[in-house]
C-alpha cells in the first residue's frame, strides 16, 4: 500500500506544477487543522506569490519567519522581495548569509547574490565571488556572472564572451540576458548597427511572436467606457489622499521620477507595485467592469481596494504621508484608480517616442507579458494607443493629476519637481533634486542610469538608430514635439 502523502509534500507538488491554485488550497485545508505550521504558511505564501497576492503572500511570509527565523528557504524568498523594493543591504547580506550555508537554496542564493551585487553596482565584490568560485561555478548561471565580469574589466572581451554565450546556451533565459546586455554593450560602444542587428536576433530567438492586441484590446475597452465609469465615481464620496501613481510605459523616465520623489521624506516610493494589477484582475472577476460598474458587487470593489491598500501599506517608511507607485500597470488601470481611490493623485510622464522606443526594444522585458515589446511596429501600436487613452482618461475621470515631459524634467528638475509636489500639497525639498544620492537600489532595468546626477544622456538616442525608423513615426513624433518646454529653464524660485 502506498504512503499517504503528507500535507506539506503535496504543497510543494503542486507548486513545482505550477499549480497556485491547488496549492493555496492545499495550503489552506492544512492551516484549518494546523494554524501555527510553518509549512503551511510558507507554502500559502509561495502559492499566493505565484498567484500575484503579493500583499497575502508577505503577511504569510512574515508569520512563517516569525516560526521559524533561520529558515534558509523563507529567508532567501525574503532577500528576493527585499531586493526588489529597494531594500539592497538587507537583501545583500540575507543572500549572502543563505549562499555560505549548506541548505538546497545555497546555490539559489549564491546566483541571486551575484545579481544583487551586480545590479547594485557592487564590482569589486562581484569579481572576488567569481574568482573564488565555488560548486557554483560549474553551473550556467556562472557563465553570465563570470561574462560580467569580464566586461566590467575589459569591454571588448566581455562582448565577445557574452555573445559566445547567447550562441551556444541552451537555458533561454540565460542566452537572453547574455543577448540583451552584448547588444547593450555594443551601444555604448557605438557600434550601433551591430548592436541593432543582435537585439533583432536576441528578440528573434527569446521573445516570440510581437503581438500588441491584449494591451491595446484593454485600452480601447476603457476608453469607450470612461463616461460610464466617471458617472459611478461621482456617486462615491470623496477617498482619503495619501496613493500616488507614475502614469506611463517602461522607460518613459518613471525611475528617475520615482527616485527623485522618494527623496522627499514625506513620499516613499514602492517601485512596481503588483497592488494595482491584482485590484483590477479582481473586478475584471466579478463581472460588468468596466462597461457597468453600477452592477459589480460591493464586495469586489471592498476587496479590491483593500488589496491595493494592504500591498501599497507594506511600502510606506515611516513618516511618509504618500506612497508613490510606478506600476507599468498604472496607465491601463485609470478607471480602477479612479473609483477604488477617488483622493489619488497622477503623474503622467511621456517620452520622445522614438526615444521610448529604442529604450524599449533593448530593454529585457518579460517576454510572455510584454510581447509588444520584441518590434518597433508593435511598440508603436502601444505607444499610439496609451497616448490616445492617458489625457482623456485624466480629464473625463477626473483624477487630480499632472502632466511631465521627460526631455522638460531633465531640463528643469527643479520646476517639474515643484509641480509634482505641488500635486501633493507638499513643500519643496532640494533632496529630490539629486536622486544619485538615494540610497535605495532601482530594482528595475534604469538602475545604472539613476545612480548619475539628472541629466539629457539619453535624449536623442533615437538618431543612432534613425535607420530603423520610417515615416509612420512622424505624427506621434510631432505631437511630442509640441509639449516641449523650448524655453530656458526658469530661475530658481
């Protein structure tokens, strides 16, 4: 006769399925009997993650981790989250102190340090890691890090070793950072040809086939139901001020605002909050949104807001009056900001879209996510479509809001900041004026660029690639052209 399973083995059967689903279930049939389990609240808290309960999976994390401290499994999933809310020390050293151990995450954690370390700008550490090596060592993972390396020391090599890599690996995520970040190279090279000519094949081999249609299908439900949407929102009563979001595509300059703001001690920035994505998945649930919001539940909308609410509370710091949410969900996700936050606040941020779109294309999105992301023809459908639905959705919903062009706040920070903290009710702080000095690690594809004081080195980086772009970019081209500030930035006030 067979072993029973044990409740716990069948947690980690279905996660190693993929089932999220099957296994909060599991987990939560074995909680009912066992509350205090460790097992069970760190499965539920891995099944949640997986399932984008960002802010139930921490709750459960913590509890479990307030069991069973030294748990080296807990802990490395702990570094990781750390890590991606800018939290690099506390990230660093949990990795650090997992990957010296002997437990089954050791060489997890050894791989998420040297990440860590690299993105951090760590170098010097980084390098000694991979000189030492270790069991590691013998792994995929260490060709990239190693590959790194390499170009940190000399540029040249590290290309052609990254290259190599992207040739020969058989693991897909490996050969598309190993693409991603030679074309990257060759950029700063000024090999520019040769740079776009590998992002072409890297996008050809990981990315898939470029499809617009699911972000601007969503876009252009919204619009033809924004009236319908503002009418329901004037029914509500005013909501609390205190949630902030950055409306805009990746690349658009979000970062460098998020961490320019972040510096005011009264605005903590919580990056890309997953909060605002799982709201809207809740009411696109119940049914009716957003063509009828009369006839979604009271309770979706009470459990939406108090997922968006819960997440968003995990990253205020202490004396913040406002956190800032730079979700790349945030522009396809007005109409839920508008009625599951009526007092919240908007930053809508566009960049030259030739720029945007260079930026985009060599930047390694999620390929499964963002598969509008792999061609210059798709990026356009996106950037078309988002500049058609953020200024009217803002106005018809009414959302306190402001509106920045990029190329104007690196001109004149200063004035742009003052807007933005105008926007909240809050007073100047010269702080936001130098996010380089911020201590928080950009845990996105902008962080080298936000460790350097503002400035235009990105602006025009398009013309390197003018070779790539025809005539059916002129009209969205113009229209950015338009809003720029060609005025002298104004005197310090």
């Amino acid at each position: 006769m067979a072993a029973r399973e044990t409740p716990s083995a069948r947690i980690e059967r279905l996660l190693a399925a993929g089932d999220g689903r099957g296994a909060l279930q599991a987990s939560n049939e074995f909680l009912a009997q066992s509350p205090n389990s460790f097992l069970g609240l760190f499965g539920r808290a891995r099944a949640n993650f997986r399932l984008g309960n960002q802010a139930d999976g921490e709750r459960d994390l913590e509890a479990a981790l307030r069991i069973a401290p030294n748990d080296d499994h807990a802990r490395f999933v702990r570094a990781r989250l750390d890590f991606r809310a800018g939290r690099t020390e506390q990230a660093i050293d949990a990795l650090r102190s997992v990957a010296r151990g002997r437990s089954a995450q050791a060489r997890e954690a050894m791989f998420g340090l040297l990440d860590a370390l690299f993105y951090a700008g760590r170098h010097e550490e980084l390098a000694r890691l991979v000189r030492e090596g270790g069991a590691w060592a013998n792994e995929p993972q260490a060709l990239l890090a190693a590959a790194r390396v390499r170009a940190i020391e000399d540029r040249e090599a590290g290309v052609a070793e990254l290259r190599r890599l992207f040739d020969t690996a058989s693991v897909i995520p490996l050969r598309r950072f190993a693409g991603f970040e030679a074309a990257l190279l060759l950029d700063k090279m000024g090999r520019y040809r040769e740079a776009f000519d590998l992002i072409v094949a890297v996008h050809a081999a990981t990315s898939g086939p470029p499809d617009a249609s699911a972000w601007t299908g969503l876009a252009e439900l919204q619009l033809a139901s924004l009236e319908k949407v503002a009418a329901f929102r004037k029914l509500q009563s005013a909501g609390e001020r205190g949630a902030a979001f950055v409306v805009a595509l990746p690349r658009s300059g979000t970062t460098l605002l998020e961490q320019m703001l972040d510096r005011h001690p009264q605005i903590a920035g919580i990056g890309e909050c997953e909060g605002i994505e799982n709201s809207a998945r809740i009411l696109m649930g119940a049914g009716a949104w957003p063509r009828n919001p009369s006839l979604v539940p009271a309770a979706a909308y009470a459990e939406a807001r108090r997922v968006y609410l819960e997440a968003a509370r995990r990253g205020r710091r202490e004396g913040a009056v406002w956190t800032l949410d730079k979700s790349l969900h945030a522009w396809r996700t007005l109409p839920e900001i508008a009625v599951l936050l009526p007092g919240a606040a908007c930053i809508s941020v566009d960049r030259d879209p030739r720029d945007l779109a260079t930026s985009i294309l060599f930047a390694h999105f999620n390929p499964s996510i963002h598969r509008w992301a792999s061609s210059l023809a798709a990026i356009r459908e996106v950037v078309a479509c988002q500049r058609r639905l953020v200024p009217r959705a803002l106005d018809v919903l009414g959302i306190a809001h402001e509106s920045i062009v990029y190329e104007n706040l690196v001109d004149d920070p200063a004035g742009y900041a003052r807007r933005c903290l105008d926007l909240l009710g809050l007073p100047m702080d010269e702080r936001v004026l130098a996010p380089e000095e911020n201590p928080k690690t950009a845990a996105t594809l902008s962080h080298e660029q936000v460790r350097k004081p503002i400035n235009r080195g990105s602006v025009g980086r398009w013309k390197n690639y003018a070779f790539a772009f025809d005539s059916s970019w002129d009209e969205l081209a113009a229209a950015h052209d338009a809003r720029l500030d060609r005025r002298s930035p104004p005197p310090d006030r």
